[in-house]
C-alpha cells in the first residue's frame, strides 16, 4: 500500500531532498562569509553564545511552536557555522590522556543533507561509511543551542564512549559540552553527563534511567533533564529490531529456587515429539496430552488442573525451552557462574539482563548455576513508548527503506535516502549454495586460506557465538592466524576492530561487526590486484583482490543485517566484496524455508562434492529474501501487538509518573490531600448510606462504624449524625471530624515536616499500588487472550477492565493516604516504601544494574514527625524475553 502510494504521487524522499539542496546552497554562501569573519575558536565560541541567546526564556513546553520556528530561522547560520569551526581546526591535534586524535573532518555536502533530515524530524537513509557520526553532530549543535540537551542514542557502550569522546573536539571547539551514559557509572557521574548540552548514550540506559527517574522520591535523586530532541543512530535497531522487547525494573518475588532442579530433572526425562513439541519459530515448548498424563504419574496427581502442581506446567514448559530451544553460545552465555543473555541483533552480552516469567533460573538449572530468585515488576516500559516522549525525534541508519511503513505508523517519522559522497565501488556477488553445513564451511577455510596467502584481509560473519568458535577451530587446525570477536572477546572489541583491515587480517565476528564499526584500509590493502581462483566439481569460483572481502557464513531473520554485514566493506567508494554462503541446515532455511526451496536444492544436489558449491543465485537470493521478508513481516505484527497492549500501561503510566512529578517538584500537596480526603469520605458515606431520605439511628450506626473503621480510632458518634439533612451535610460533618484530626496532627510539628511527610506518604502509595497494578495488568493480559473463544476482541475487553482496575488503584492510593494519616500519631516512626533509596545506593555501591539491599533512614532532628525507610527488596534490571509478549 505503501508503495502504490508513491508511485502515485511521486517518493517525498525526492521532493524533500531538493529543498534540502537549496538550503545547502545558502549554507555555502554563509560559509564564504564567515571565513572572512571568524578566524579563531573564540569567535566560533561568541557566535555560537548569540545564537544561545535567541532561546532565552523560552519553555519547552508552553514554546515549543515558537522554539522549532526560531530554529528554522538560524539552522543556515549554525550549520555554516559547524562547517567553519571544522576548517579552522582542522589537522591539529588533541590529547586525551596518552591517546591522541587529529581532527581531519569537514562535512562533506551530502553529509550536511543528511543533517538537515535530521534536523526535521526524519530518518537519514545513509550508506554505512557515509560519516553518519559527524552529520549527528551537525543536527545535535543546532538542537543544542536552545538549551535543552540532545541526546544521541548509539546501540552499545562501545560506540557511545568512542563518538562521545572523538566528536568532543568538535563540540567543545563550538562552545557545547558533552556527556556520555554508559552501563556502569556510579549516580554522580550520571547526574553531570545528563546536564550537558549533548549527551551520548545507548537506548537501554536511557530507557532504564527513565524508569529510575520516575521511582525516585526525591527532585534531587533524578539525573534526566527534560525530553527535546534524540537522534538514534541505527535506528532501524533500536526503534524495530530491539522494540519487541520491553524493558523492565524488576525485583525478587518469594519463590522457592531449588524447585527449578527438579523441574529441570523431569524436563530431561520427558520425550520430544511424544510427550512435547517444540515451535522454534515461536521460541516455544508445550505439552502434549501424553506429556500431562507422565507429569501426573511423576507429581502423584490424578488430575493436574485441578491440583496444587497446576503451575507446574508453566514450570515444566520452561524447563523444556530452556533445555531444547534455548542454546548456550547462541542465546546466551555462561560466564563467572552466571548466565548471561547475548542480545540476536548485535551479538553482545546484555549485562545485568534477566528473561523473565521464570526462563532465566530455569536456563541456570539446566546449566547447574546457581539459581537466583524469580522478579516482580516494579517499572516497565517499551523503545516505542520511550522515544516517542521526546518533542522532536530523529534517526540514522545505512537500512531503513524497507521499513518505512512501520517507522512512519508507530513513530512519524519519514525516511529520506540521502546520496553517497562517491559512488559504490564493493560488488556484491550472489549466495553460494551447499549441501550441507559442514561442506559450506570447509569451503570457507578453504576460501579464507588462499584469500590470506593473497594479503587479502577477510572479515567473516557468523550468527551465533557458537558458529564463530567452530569457523575458528577450523582456521586454527590450518594454522590461519585469525581473531575473534564475539560475547566473549567483547573486551577487546576495540583492537580487534582496529586491525581487521590491515593485509592479511582474518576475523570472525558474530553481529557485533555487523554495525558501528569503521573497519578502515590502507593503500596496500585497496591497491591489491589479482584474483583467487577456487577449481570445484561444478566450476571455478573466481574472485577480485583488494579492498576489505566480507563472507556471511548464513542469512539472517531480517534484509537489514545482512546488509550491514556487507556495508563493512566497500566505505566511502572502496573497493570490496562480499557474498552469502548458504545451506540447508542454517536456521532461517531450517524454521522458515519453503518446500519449493528444498526441492530446488534437492535436485541440484545429485552426488555433487559436499564442500563444493552447488550454484551461484541471484534467483535464490531473493527466494531467501523473500522468506526474510514473511519474517519481518511476523516480526512487526508481534511488535504491534505489544504495542496495541502497551500503550494502554502507557496511558496508565504517564498518568502516574505525571503525578509523581507534581509531588516532586511541589513544595507542599496539602491541597491535593484535602482533595483525597473528600474524594475517601465521599467514597466511604456512600458505601454506608444507602440512599435513605432520612437519617434514622440505624443508618447513622452504619455511618458511624463505616467513618471509625476509615479513621482506626472512635472519632465519630452516631448523635453527630442523627441531625444531618442531607448526603451533602453527611459529608461536611464527615470532612470537620476527619479534617480536624488531619489538622491537629500537622499542627505537632513544623509544616516544613508535615509536607514532607505528606510527600512521602503520597509516593508511597502511588509506587506500591502502581507496582501491584502492573502485576494486575500482565495477569489480565493473559487471562484476556481466552476471550475469543467468546468471540470477543481481547484487546477491547483489555482495555475496559484495565480503566476499571486504573480507576481502583487511583482510589486505593487515595485511601491509603488518607488511611496514612488518619493512623498516624506524634513521635511515631512510619514506614514509607522507598524505592529510590535502594537504587541510589546501587549507584554509589556497585555502579551496576543489580541493586543490593538498602536502608537509608532520613530522620528528621527538629520536628515531631520523624520518616524512616524500611528494607527495600533487591532489585535488578531485566529484559522480557521475546517469548514473553
């Protein structure tokens, strides 16, 4: 649809990139000027503070229309003036430590399109190569002068400290800071980088920071600033691939841990196919009516569902896909005794992350780890609902067309193909096919060798930490000197990268290679001539020397990461090659392939030499393409439906953390309280009082009991009652009784404490109800999915019991308030739940995502009302597994 819309009316990719061309043209005419008129890094300095001064006083908020037009009116100036503070130091060099950098960067002309794309809100559709990392710093300097941060949202650590730290030369020379968010920064560190005017860091720490910030009970114990601008650099990542995955702030429930032993021991005693089956498309493994009635005989239960063991079966179930679907060196890792999860888009572990709904303690059964306990969730959210709270949002990536549509639906935002700089010299041959797995990668070592004899540096790409160690083993039985980088090398990341294009260099990479990472070659390896030549039963296979050769040893789930793989090669008008080599038993043939493809390869295969390659196929290239695109097809329906559930939490969210913001940033709630207590005594007369005309003694008993029981003292008597008119005298008569006590208790102490106690008591309640809310909603998510056996639409009726249940809660937060204080008496220690607390000490502690215990009391020393904190639980930041919708 999509498509027919274009060729109807013609690409807006086009239509925008013309007027980008003449806002160029009047950048360059600046540019001329300002080489006469600013020589020195102060003059860039002073002209960047004048620009400044153009957004004085202006709200985020009550401006933005006003803000986004003065931007509009500077953008040539800043630009031009970006440009100019790029020539003027130029060469010259910068220390960081022992490190030392030139800066030898000047935008080139397409780079500066690129920025202006950015600049409005779009997707920059940039080839790898292309100096996506300078044109953010373009768009960040123009949205940074209105004096909210911008911040750049890069995929791993690695790439934030490495752009952070370079583009700091430029920033700093135009008069901005920077700052960088990385996984292990303690709570001080984090709170200075989040104040500067741009700021570096991963979509994870942003998302987990958001959430840390929204559970905080004190202004000063936040480190975020308000949400302008963010630029994604691959954004097609962060903002499709990683979107399905929720993240999650979770601590331990109280479940028994040595029970995932013995669920683990009765998984490997149940037989596949019988007594289980296993969809790996899904991720799943359930049981079938044979493997119910063997967990009976093993439980001692004639009928499961009805016994105590029925959650045994979701136990059991787990147990099954942590030992048959869930892979160690594919899935995840087992490092140190702990079981880490590497992420399938990058390759990367993601420390501190834990699947959820019991599959992580039943992997680390499987693996005999030891066990640590199941989570409650105490804050979650989705990449979808995160990044669209920023005012203006953009992205950056070498693959975002084929998924415009999604990009445009979810977030608005539109993709523009910005040109090379020089034209693309890497040819790009077609999929080799094998019969088998192991003949496909003898081909390889074989092809790696002769490539190597040649100087030819080959970079070679593996799905799966697993594959790589295999491929290496292989390499090192012929001793090829090779490197490898993968989950487990992660900390030579760098280094490894560094030499992967030097002559004759070998590396294995899993998908940490596959994006951010500038493999550069010199004049030795781009001046390579000659070719390798490959004799087999079915022909030769003839290929080019020089430049950087990229081998993919098999297609991944989606187009969008075998194409970064390639764009590792071939930058900025290198030359190179790559090419796919493919066989029946990869993972994407195995799950997805069609019974047409198998025929093809079936036929072809006769007695041919099993590491020999049966054909070179554009036809089948797009055959596998086309299979890729039913799975990006399954992909975006599954991130759809997280998203259709998910922003129905989301409304409840906003709604809550807006609340939380007022009472942290107010100095005193005392209205918002006396507005709770009418709203409780309303709630609590109604209850009581039946809708009689007359308040005779038994009603007024009734009143009398109900107020009392609120109130947790005899404050209330039924002659008070007996002469009220109305519902309306009942509830004045009500508020002078309930007010009075609230009254006197604020009158034991300064009103400096009592607000602060209303403060805290306030917060509490909202976090406590709101972590029970959330609990709510993902049982009623499940319990929903029956209703259309009903022939009902689950999500309608999701959302009609989830307002219900948010209306309840709001209640119940207004009780437990008022509830609080009616309760509590001078000289009286109250409990508050503090969340926060326990997260700044991790910070200050550990400077790690798993938060340890902590009791941090904040007793007051001159009032009578004293607040201290109670032993708050562990608590760890996880990620929902893609199992887990």
């Amino acid at each position: 649809m999509f498509s027919f819309i274009q060729k109807l009316f013609g690409d807006p990719s086009e239509k925008k990139l013309k007027v980008y061309k003449k806002d160029l043209e009047k950048i360059k005419e600046i540019e001329k000027k300002y080489r006469d008129e600013i020589k020195t890094i102060s003059e860039v300095q002073a002209k960047t503070h004048e620009f400044q001064s153009k957004f004085e006083g202006l709200d985020l908020d009550e401006d933005i229309k006003e803000i986004k037009e003065r931007l509009n009116d500077i953008k040539h100036e800043a630009l031009a003036l970006h440009r100019r503070a790029c020539e003027i130091i130029h060469g010259q060099v910068f220390e960081f430590g022992e490190e030392k950098i030139e800066w030898n960067m000047i935008p080139y002309d397409v780079q500066v399109l690129g920025a202006l794309a950015l600049n409005d809100g779009n997707i920059a559709e940039m080839r790898t190569g292309e100096g996506k990392t300078l044109v953010a710093t373009l768009a960040a300097y123009l949205n940074a002068l209105v004096g909210y941060p911008v911040h750049v949202v890069t995929v791993n650590d690695y790439l934030a400290r490495r752009d952070a730290k370079e583009m700091s030369i430029i920033y700093n020379t135009l008069g901005l800071s920077v700052g960088v968010i990385t996984h292990n920064q303690s709570f001080q560190d984090k709170k200075i980088s989040y104040s500067a005017n741009v700021v570096y860091a991963t979509n994870n720490e942003l998302g987990f920071d958001y959430l840390r910030d929204n559970m905080a009970s004190d202004e000063n114990n936040r480190v975020m600033k308000r949400k302008w601008f963010a630029i994604v650099d691959e954004v097609d990542s962060i903002l499709v691939d990683e979107a399905r995955t929720p993240l999650i702030i979770s601590a331990p429930a109280a479940e028994a841990t040595s029970q995932y032993v013995r669920f683990a021991a009765i998984a490997r005693n149940l037989e596949n196919e019988k007594e289980y089956k296993i969809d790996e498309k899904q991720k799943t493994a359930t049981l079938t009516e044979d493997g119910i009635r063997k967990l009976e005989e093993i439980l001692g239960v004639d009928n499961i569902y009805v016994s105590q063991h029925y959650n045994d079966i979701h136990h059991i179930e787990n147990a099954l896909k942590a030992a048959a679907v869930y892979k160690r060196d594919v899935d995840y890792l087992v490092r140190d005794e702990e079981i880490l999860i590497i992420d399938e888009h990058t390759g990367r572990v993601l420390s501190g992350r834990r699947y959820s709904d019991g599959l992580h303690q039943a992997i680390e059964a499987k693996e005999g780890v030891t066990i640590q306990q199941e989570s409650r969730t105490l804050a979650s959210v989705t990449f979808q609902n995160y990044f669209r709270l920023y005012k203006k949002l953009s992205g950056m990536t070498g693959t975002a067309k084929t998924e415009e549509e999604e990009f445009y639906k979810i977030y608005s935002l539109e993709v523009i193909t910005v040109p090379t700089n020089r034209p693309i010299a890497r040819i790009d041959r077609g999929d080799l096919l094998f019969r088998s797995e192991k003949g496909k990668f003898d081909y390889i070592v074989r092809l790696i060798e002769a490539l190597h004899e040649k100087g030819q540096p080959v970079l070679v790409g593996t799905v799966s930490v697993a594959k790589s160690e295999y491929l290496s083993s292989l390499l090192s039985a012929k001793n090829i000197p090779h490197e490898v980088l993968n989950a487990k090398q992660d900390a030579r990341e760098a280094d490894i990268v560094s030499n992967a294009g030097k002559y004759g260099a070998v590396t294995i990479a899993t998908n940490m290679a596959g994006r951010g990472t500038d493999i550069k070659i010199d004049d030795r390896v781009r001046n390579l001539d000659g070719e390798v030549i490959l004799e087999g039963a079915a022909g030769k296979q003839t290929y080019k020397l020089g430049g950087l050769f990229v081998i993919g040893t098999e297609k991944h789930e989606t187009r969008r990461i075998d194409n970064q793989l390639r764009g590792r090669s071939g930058r900025q008008g290198d030359p190179g090659l790559s090419q796919f080599m493919i066989s029946p038993d990869d993972d994407i043939m195995r799950i997805f392939g069609s019974n047409n493809m198998f025929r093809m390869i079936a036929n072809l295969s006769g007695s041919h030499p099993e590491n020999d390659p049966l054909i070179e196929s554009k036809q089948l290239m797009r055959g596998i393409e086309r299979v890729q695109r039913q799975v990006e097809g399954r992909n975006f329906d599954i991130r759809k439906h997280i998203l259709e559930y998910d922003d129905v939490l989301n409304q409840h969210r906003l709604a809550i953390y807006a609340r939380r913001n007022r009472i942290l940033e107010g100095k005193d709630i005392h209205a918002d309280v006396v507005e709770m207590l009418e709203n409780q005594i309303e709630r609590v007369i109604s209850l009581a009082y039946d809708g009689h005309s007359d308040i005779e003694s038994d009603v007024a008993q009734n009143i009398v009991n109900a107020i009392n029981d609120f109130a947790g003292t005899e404050i209330a008597k039924v002659s008070d009652y007996l002469e009220a008119e109305n519902m309306e005298d009942l509830k004045r008569k009500t508020k002078n009784l309930l007010g009075g006590q609230i009254e006197m208790l604020r009158d034991t102490g300064s009103e400096e404490i009592f607000a602060d106690f209303e403060r805290r008591l306030t917060l509490a309640a909202i976090d406590e109800l709101w972590m029970q809310h959330m609990d709510a909603m993902a049982h009623l998510r499940e319990e929903v999915a029956f209703e259309g056996y009903a022939q009902k639409n689950p999500l309608v009726v999701y959302k009609e019991r989830a307002y219900d249940s948010f209306v309840n809660m709001m209640s119940d937060i207004e009780y437990r308030v008022i509830k609080g204080l009616l309760t509590a008496k001078p000289q009286e220690s109250i409990d508050a739940v503090e969340l926060e607390s326990a997260l700044r000490e991790d910070y200050l502690e550990t400077g790690s995502e798993a938060v340890g215990l902590a009791n941090v009391p904040e007793n007051s020393e001159n009032g009578e009302i004293s607040i201290s904190s109670v032993e708050t639980p562990e608590i760890n930041v996880i990620r929902l597994s893609d199992d887990k919708k």
